[in-house]
C-alpha cells in the first residue's frame, strides 16, 4: 500500500464533520470503477454508491463535470444537473473517491478495449491519434444518449486533444480541482486496489455510521451493478511496450500531475 494512498484513508476520519453516508466513484475507462463500485456495494448496502449518474449523484463516473469551467459551458453535457456537478452542494455526507491506473497500463487497455473512442489498429497508432468519437457506439445501447459525452474536445480549446496522455493530464487536473470543492476526497490507485482490497474496505468501515464485520468482507470477480447482467473478471497481461512508446508515453505524459496522484516514470519495462 502506497504512502499516498495510506495517508489520505488515515486522514479521512479525522476531518469528517459527520458520518460518511454516501459514495460519489470518478474514474476513467479500464480503471477499475466496475470492481470498485461492485465490491462497495457488496460489502456495504447500507451505503449509497453513485457511479451512473443517479438521483443524488454529483456526476457520471468516466465524465465528471469539467469544474474549472462556467455552469455554462457543462449545461451542453449535462442539461439541468450542471450545477449540481459542478458545484457539489450538501457533500458533506459524500466521499469522493477517483480511481487512476498506472499510465502504462492504462493506455494498453484503453487500446485493446477503447469504449467510446475509435479503435486503432495498433498500440502505435491509438498513442499517435488525436482520440476521436467511435461512432460505431451509435447503434447500440445507449449509444445516442452518451454520444453528447463522449466528443472529448479540451475544454480550455474546444479542440480535440493530442493525444490520450493530453486527454488524461486534463482528466488528472480535474480532478485535482474536485478535490478542492468537497470536503472528503481520495485518489485510489488501481493497483493498490486489486492487490489488497480488504486494506481499502477496513479503512471505509471505520468511517461510515453502520460498520460491516470484517470478517464478513467479500472479494468480488464479477459486475453487479443494478439491473446489469453478471460478468466474471479475467485477467489479461499486456505485452512489453516497445522501447518507441514507451519513450512516447514518458514524453507527453505529465509527471507533475502523475506524481500527485501517485506515479513515477519507468525507464524500462
């Protein structure tokens, strides 16, 4: 368990003004959100958990309000609820929690399984490619509704981003700045996550009004979210990066801001 991580769940009880009766979860696509909100509510149905956008909610899980920009300018995104998400009024009962994912992983992830940007034809090229709308999504499910989200334009240009990396460094300050407008925040690694869940849920029990025994935690392998259908989780490694990408990886990801969140740059595989 990470110092970072360790040190932000410690402090948590010490700063709450009330009982932590809610769960907001951010986090981007192939970050873990799933198994997050799966094993949260597995082992604590006392808790509301918002991942989806729900009534009470502040935000849809891979699309947080841009808060550095006017109510104004989320109202194309999120119609009526653009105050609500970007202002976070009566949170004081809410933890925040962002889940990230190492970015070498994450980009191979997202390049195997992009959701809603276009599929490259290889790791190289998804790097290299301005991240654009796969609008393939448009025929299925909820494809028309998610559309308005999906356009990722930086919103400090209205422009599409370099790269994934840009798209993630803005993604990062967001939710830096989140951080600063409500009063219970974490940031999660993936990593610390998946190797020691039990760590992470003691360390929710001892901040919420109802505790779970302990001894009747439950690890999850499978999606459960409300209505959906049960998945099982399986692994699948990714290969070395080549030397040219992770070059590219190591020069157009941000280290300052991946270094708040928890990571440093790897010189090797």
């Amino acid at each position: 368990m990470t110092k970072l991580l360790l040190a932000l769940l410690i402090a948590l009880p010490l700063c709450r003004a009330e009982p932590i009766k809610r769960i907001q979860i951010f986090g981007e696509r192939n970050s873990g959100t799933n198994y997050l909100s799966t094993i949260l509510r597995v082992n604590f149905p006392q808790l509301e958990i918002y991942d989806y956008g729900e009534n009470g909610s502040y935000g849809i899980k891979h699309w947080p309000a841009w808060v550095g920009k006017p109510i104004s300018y989320n109202f194309r995104l999120y119609g009526k609820q653009a105050e609500r998400f970007c202002t976070f009024p009566n949170s004081d009962d809410c933890l925040f929690i962002y889940i990230f994912r190492n970015p070498y992983d994450w980009v191979q992830a997202m390049a195997r399984t992009p959701w809603e940007i276009a599929k490259q034809p290889s790791l190289d090229a998804f790097l290299r490619t301005p991240p654009s709308y796969n609008k393939s999504l448009e025929k299925v499910q909820n494809g028309p509704e998610l559309a308005k989200y999906l356009r990722e334009l930086n919103p400090d240009t209205n422009l599409p981003f370099d790269n994934i990396l840009t798209l993630r460094a803005k993604k990062i300050e967001n939710a830096l700045q989140i951080k600063n407008l409500v009063k219970h925040f974490i940031i999660l690694k993936y990593e610390d996550f998946k190797t020691d869940p039990f760590f992470f849920l003691k360390q929710i029990n001892k901040i919420i009004p109802v505790a779970t025994p302990e001894n009747e935690f439950l690890d999850v392998n499978f999606d459960a979210r409300p209505g959906s259908f049960s998945k099982k989780y399986k692994n699948k490694p990714y290969p070395p990066l080549s030397h040219e990408n992770l070059l590219f990886i190591n020069s157009h990801a941000d280290w300052d801001l991946e270094c708040v969140i928890g990571y440093a740059m790897r010189e090797h595989n």
